[in-house]
C-alpha cells in the first residue's frame, strides 16, 4: 500500500478505517465494508493518536 500503515494481515489503510469514522461510519459499518474486527478499528485509533503524539512542528526561517 506504497508504505502507508494498513491493518496487520490486511490491505485496509489506517487513513482509510480513520477516515471512514470521521465521515460519520459506525464502527459496524467500518468492520463489515473492510472484513476487519473492532480490536483492528481501535488498534487504528490508537495508532493515529499515538502518531498525532508524535507529530512536531518546526519554525522555518523566512520573511
């Protein structure tokens, strides 16, 4: 998946289950369109947050 992060034993991107939430998909509908287990949606989130944990920001010098 071009070294995006996917669900382990998948091919469903991380972006992909997140981004199925956020769009207002239930944790149901995300599990029955991608074959994947709620443990797999939670294992995502949790991999996102600790991602955005992770997430610096860097000043860069200009005018």
């Amino acid at each position: 998946m071009g070294g995006k992060p996917v669900i382990k034993g998948t091919r469903v991107p991380v972006q992909v289950v997140v981004g199925s939430l956020a769009g207002g998909s239930t944790v149901d509908a995300v599990c029955d369109a991608y074959s994947i287990t709620a443990d797999d949606v939670r294992a995502a989130l949790a991999y996102a947050a600790e991602m955005l944990g992770q997430e610096r920001l860097y000043a860069l010098p200009g005018g």
